[in-house]
C-alpha cells in the first residue's frame, strides 16, 4: 500500500481516537515531541511502556480485588499510580474511569470496585487495540520512505 494511502488511514484512525474521547490533548502534546524529529520512535515507545505497565497494574488490582479481604488502600494506590500515567500519555477514558474508580476505593466499595476494574480493562483494551493498529500502520509508512 502507497505511503499516502497508509498515512491516510493513520489520519483517520488518529482522528476518531480523539473523537471518541479515547485521547486527549497530551497525545498531541507526545507526538509533536517526536514530530520535531530529534525523538524517532518516541510516541512507540512511550505507548509501549505504558500499555506493559497498565496490563501489570490491571492483572494486579484484579488479584487484590480477589482476596478475601481487600485491602483499598493497595487497591487505591494501583489505581493512582495508572490514573496518573493514563494523565501523562493523554489516556483520557482510561483516566476518567481511574477517577471514579478511586471514589469506590474511598468509599471501600468491592463490589464497585470489580464493577470500575471491567470498564477500566475494557477501556483499556480498546485504546491499547488502536494504539497497537497506529504503531503498526507507522511502521508500514517507516517501511516505504
């Protein structure tokens, strides 16, 4: 596929992604560090850690939502720490949901908290699904230039 075609379809997958509220304004904010050219590869790279650290963190508030008694405080501090790196890489759904997710953990609601972890994961998949589409689709055009 030509590379016009290709950045085309990474355009458009770019543009519904910010659309749907599934980034924000700080994505734009990575991919202009890396549009100025000193940074190649930075947005991959940066999209890469987090998605490995947000799977640890998911696989992790899972198994603490697990126990037999839960322990929010842990809980609560897995979700901070993902609200915050979802806030650096301009994860936006991902961020908000952490937002309401943190109140349950306050409020030492389990129930809720299992409930928040579901749509957190699943808002989650979803972005690391068109991140992992937009890294492959850069690396077609990388390919032809």
């Amino acid at each position: 596929m030509a590379a016009a075609a290709l950045r085309e379809q990474l355009n458009a997958l770019l543009a519904s992604m910010f659309a749907s509220g599934l980034v924000d304004e700080q994505f734009q904010q990575l991919q202009m560090l890396q549009d100025d050219g000193s940074t190649p590869g930075f947005v991959a790279e940066v999209v890469t850690l987090f998605c490995d650290d947000a799977d640890r963190i998911i696989s992790e508030l899972a198994a603490l939502l697990e126990q037999p008694v839960v322990d929010f405080d842990k809980v609560d501090a897995y979700v901070h720490q993902l609200k915050g790196s979802s806030a650096s890489i301009g994860a936006q759904k991902v961020k908000f949901t952490c937002m309401q997710f943190r109140q349950l953990c306050q409020d030492k609601n389990r129930d809720g908290c299992i409930m928040a972890l579901a749509v957190v994961r699943n808002e989650f998949y979803d972005l690391r699904n068109k991140f992992q589409t937009m890294l492959q689709l850069e690396q077609q055009i990388q390919a032809q230039q």
